[in-house]
C-alpha cells in the first residue's frame, strides 16, 4: 500500500519512487435526512454494509452535529463553512447569491486555488420551495434528479402533481394546499435505476470514469459532490429493500411526549410529514402502532437503500484504482426524529435533528477504522478538506469560516480541537445551542435579542438520554456556564423580518385592519399572518403580486392585487363584515365582496416575515419572506393610523 504523509500539500513520495500528484481528489458524498442509524454507529438493526465499509477505510464521528436541521441552511453551512447565524440563510428558499453575491462556495474554493474540476450530482444543494441552488459553484452543468419521486400510480391519485412534487420542482408554489397529499411510502418491485439514487449512483460512476481519464491525461484533480435523496420522504424504494427488515423488529419510539417544562417555542407536531397520506393532517392527531412502525420501516429501508447506492460508487472507484488519491466524505444533512417526543422528520434543536454521520477517509492521514468522541460540526469540512488538499486556509471568502479543520484529529483520535458545537434554529424566537459531550443548552431569544424574552432548556444526556425534561431550572450553574460560551459567538443575522412582541390581536368577529411598510420585495412569501388552518388572515407576496387571504370555517377568500409591488411600498389590508379591501402606497384600492367578519379567534398567533405553524393562506407553510418588515400595526375593530 502507498503510504502518504500530510505537509503543506499531499506529499511526494521519493523513497519508493511513487510520485503522487500535489492535490488528492475529493469525492463528497451527500445523504439526505441520514442519522446515525448505521451499522458503524453501533444500530443493531441497520443493514447498511457499504457505509459500514467506508467506515472502516477511515475515521468515524461519534459526536458530529448539523448546524441547523433543515435542508436548505445545513447544505448552505457546509459549503459555505460559516453558521446560518452568520450569513441570514435559515431558510428553505434562503437566496445564496442576493444575501452574499460574492460568496465562495467550497467546491469555488478548490478550483481556484488546486485547480480542481467541480461537479455536482443529486441533492447537492437544495432545489426547491422557490430555490434553484447555486450552479456558479460548479464547473460542470448540475445532474438534477428528484427528491421526491413515485412509481406507483396510486401513491399519487393517478400521475396528479402532489403537494410536496411541486414543492421541490418549483412549480404551484403559491397553490400547495389544492394539490393531493403524495403517499408517505411505497415498496414496488422495481429495479434501483427506477429512482433518482440508482440513476445518481449510475451517472456518479460515468463522472469518475471520465475524471479517471482526465488525471491520466492532464493531472486535472477531481472535487465530486454525489447527493442521495434517500431517506428523506417518501420512503420510495424497491421491494427488496423493504424485504430486509422484520416489522415486528423495528424499535418503536421511546418517548413521545415534549420534554416535561420545555419552552412552548421549542416544541414539534405535524410540519412536512402531513403533506404525506395516510398521515394525520391534524398536528396533534396521534399515530397508530401500524403507523409508526410502517414510518420507520421505510425510513430503515430507504437507508438500506442508498447504502447500496453509495456501495456501487465505492466499487468504482476501487476498481478504477482511485482510493489511494481520493479523500471521501460522507455526511448526513441533519438527523431526524422518528417518533421520539411525538416529533415526526427534522426541523428543532433537539438531538435526534442534529446528530449526523461524518465519516472521513484520507489516505496517508486517516488509520483504517478509527473512531473520534470529538464533537464536530458540518462547517467543520471545508477548512478540513481544504488543508487535507494542501490548500490555503480559508478565511473571509468573503464569508465568515466559522469551522476548524479536523485534520489533528484525522491524526489522532483523542486530539481535540473545539470543546462543544453550536447549531440553532429559527422560529418565533432563535433558539441557538451549545451541545457539549454531556450536556445541550439552547437560549430561545426574540428576534430584536431583548434579554427579557430569553427561555433556556438545558438537557443531561448522561442522566435523561431522551430528553424527558428541561433540567435548567435544577441546574442554574450549568445553565450559567454554558451560556457564557453562547456569548462568545457573534450577534447572529437577523431573518430580515421584525418580530410581533405582544399579544395576538383579539380579531374574532371584528373588523381588522392591517398596515406595514415592508422593504426589499423581490421574492414571495408571507408578510404578516395571523392564525392557520381554520381561522385567520395572510398578506403575503405570490409572483410579486400582494395577495390578501382571509381564512373562515377553513375556506379562503383571496383579494390579489394586479400590478407587480415596488421593492418597497406600504400596504393597508382590511376586512369588514361585508367588504375586502387592499391598497398600496395610500392609493390604488382594490376590494370585492368579504366572506364575513373571522367568527372564532385564531388558535396560531402573529407571524410576521413568515408563517411558523398552520398555513392561515393558502400556500404552505412557513413560506419565509427575504424582504424586512419595518412596520406593522394590526388593529382590530377600526381604521389603523398609517
């Protein structure tokens, strides 16, 4: 075997007459929605022999965490290597190049300074829910598959365009809620080329033979980003997958209620699984036992699944003899909850969320099967791969690096180079978090940072592993030490939207009117919103049109403005008994005929800049606006000041 040694660059071996080229290849293989439910992570049920194999070819994270559990921002933190509380993308239509045009991806990174030849395959960077991805970071054209996709017909009423299809094609945006549920899962006995992971796996192995070819010729290194759909719902994979596990086998969640004294803030019910039949659509409906366990066997099947996929690509590049140059990462977006705290997909701060796989091979550096306790984070891997590869190390680019390079732990397992990691999440308050090796603390803070809207949970995992209680109130000390690490990291970035403060608005049956001044409208979403699914009202942007929905008994009566808004305007919303009424700018009324006055108050609150809970509009939640609120008043009963 070739033996390497890490310097300023990957060495040249002299002694044996090897000479290896200045800069390895890097193959990133990206996994959506993948916990730690692995063979290597020590699952006994896991039938994952391929990520077990790569496991053994370099250095497994026992601590790796996500820094925020959504899709969008968590790809955007590890190419970026900066935190979503420092750049503002926090959310899934979060705009890379209008928030940092000059920004410089990871895989920029390395064709500017090791010219690399970049390309991307599959989930890379999320596509969807109004985002295209960033295509500048890539040399070559991005091979797109589906996240979302179905064989059976049934699973989609017949071939119809299903909620959660569009969202990720970009298409209906603003017509989420008319469209059919898709279903949650679906088994057919099909090959693996019939979804997107086995075309991924195909398309990833054409791409290797040519970059084969190119370093023959040229010395052209490669940088590869191969993204897997599966597990991230549906679970759509074929039969045989679904074949390997006994149901009655599968671990049932633990524990299914909140933690005992939590933070109303923090907590999760309903969300993205509901877009998916035969789940309840209702939030706090509780799932059957035939429910649970048919979720979780395709969650385990879909991993199955794309290990196999995963498992093709390895062989490839064995056999293509590229191991011995090729540094290969593999990493879980964010975790997901499988019923533990009634939590059903990602989206808190909670460790089944954050807790990801990071598995790192680096020839000459890594020794075969080791593993680390150090807690690291996502935006840990580009300043790692970058001096892996012998690269500069990256600061301001122009982001901010908020990473450490791993590389002394690469070295040796017991190193330690950070002491905890820090992720966050947004919704009516941020909640940001420190996860240390025992303990998380997450501070949940009103967005404008008062110190008299701050709520504190505090989990021991040493002594409640399932996170049953908020221990914060018992452990002041701790509380205390950890939140002076909080303080240590930078102010984060504001959304962009201010926050409602006070009480929601008493609206039921009365008259509302509701007036705001907003600021850089370029891209749709919601501007204020007040209640969900049964009662309540939305202004909002649908392709730069304002749009006022008015939600009663669960039908929505929409008023849509005709002309394109400015990027800044001031709007004025009304309902009466009889009449709907929206204007722009102090003119340019539009009204007709109001379904009537909301007859029962709203259960969800005021969302301003998005809709955190239940849709009140018809669109889908949180449907996030990148513009700023500056003002809003909402008054009910009569005519509000402008």
């Amino acid at each position: 075997m070739k033996q390497f040694f890490i310097l300023s660059v990957w060495s040249i071996q002299v002694a044996t007459g090897i000479v290896q080229a200045e800069h390895p290849n890097v193959l990133l293989i990206l996994v959506d929605d993948l916990k730690p439910t692995l063979g290597c992570y020590g699952d006994p049920i896991a039938k994952t022999p391929n990520i077990d194999r790569l496991a053994s070819w370099g250095m497994r994270f026992e601590n790796a965490y996500c820094n925020q559990a959504v899709c969008a921002p968590s790809r955007f933190t590890l190419m970026l290597g900066s935190h979503s509380t420092s750049t503002g993308l926090y959310g899934l239509g979060s705009q890379l190049r209008e928030t940092i045009p000059n920004a410089v991806t990871m895989p920029q990174f390395f064709a500017k300074h090791g010219g690399y030849r970049t390309e991307s395959l599959g989930k890379v960077f999320h596509i969807g829910h109004g985002n295209n991805g960033d295509p500048e970071s890539f040399h070559a054209p991005h091979f797109k598959e589906k996240v979302i996709e179905y064989v059976d017909p049934a699973s989609t009423e017949g071939g119809k365009l299903t909620r959660e299809e569009a969202y990720f094609t970009n298409q209906k945006l603003g017509q989420i809620r008319s469209l059919p549920r898709g279903a949650a899962y679906e088994s057919p006995d099909v090959s693996d080329i019939e979804y997107a992971d086995g075309r991924v796996a195909m398309e990833t192995i054409k791409r290797l033979q040519s970059a084969k070819r190119r370093r023959d010729n040229d010395d052209t290194p490669f940088f590869i980003a191969a993204g897997f759909a599966r597990p991230h719902l549906p679970f759509s994979v074929p039969k045989k997958y679904w074949d390997l596990y006994d149901p009655a086998m599968l671990p049932l969640p633990q524990h299914e209620e909140l933690p005992q004294d939590a933070p109303k803030v923090a907590g999760k019910r309903g969300g993205e699984i509901t877009n998916y039949k035969p789940v309840p659509t209702d939030r706090n409906a509780v799932f059957s036992e035939e429910l649970k366990r048919t979720l979780i066997h395709g969650y385990y099947a879909s991993t199955s699944f794309v290990d196999t996929q995963i498992g093709k690509v390895l062989d490839e590049l064995q056999r293509l003899e590229l191991t011995e140059d090729t540094i290969i990462v593999l990493w879980g977006d964010h975790g997901f909850h499988l019923g533990d705290l009634g939590i059903w997909t990602k989206h808190t701060n909670y460790e089944q969320a954050n807790r990801i796989p990071i598995l790192i091979a680096a020839p000459g550096v890594t020794k075969r099967g080791t593993t680390t306790g150090q807690l690291a984070e996502s935006v840990d891997i580009f300043p790692t791969l970058a001096e892996l590869a012998g690269l500069p190390k990256p600061k301001r680019v122009p982001q901010s690096i908020d990473g450490v390079s791993l590389v002394p732990v690469l070295n040796d397992p017991m190193k330690r180079v950070r002491t905890h990691a820090y992720h966050a999440y947004p919704k009516q308050k941020l909640g940001r978090a420190i996860r240390t090796k025992r303990y998380r603390l997450v501070e949940w803070r009103d967005w404008d940072g008062a110190d008299e809207s701050v709520e504190y949970e505090l989990y021991d995992y040493q002594t409640d592993p399932h996170e049953t209680r908020n221990h914060a109130s018992e452990e002041p000390e701790v509380v205390q030490k950890l939140a002076k690490i909080l303080a240590t990291y930078a102010k984060p970035v504001n959304r962009n939207v201010s926050r409602a403060d006070q009480e929601p608005p008493k609206i039921a049956n009365r008259p509302v009117t509701i007036s705001a001044k907003v600021q850089g409208a370029h891209k749709d979403g919601v501007i204020v919103a007040q209640g969900g699914r049964e009662q309540g009202y939305a202004v909002h942007l649908l392709n730069r049109r304002l749009i006022f929905d008015v939600r009663v008994n669960g039908a929505v009566t929409r008023l849509k403005f005709k002309e394109p808004v400015p990027k800044s305007f001031n709007f004025e919303a009304r309902l009466t008994a009889d009449r709907m009424s929206l204007s722009i700018d102090g003119n340019h009324l539009q009204e007709m005929d109001s379904p009537g006055l909301i007859p029962v108050q709203p259960k969800d609150g005021v969302s301003i800049g998005r809709d955190d809970l239940s849709a009140a509009g018809n669109y889908e939640s949180p449907n996030t606006f990148e513009g700023k609120v500056s003002y809003l008043k909402i008054t009910p009963g009569g005519k509000s000041d402008n």
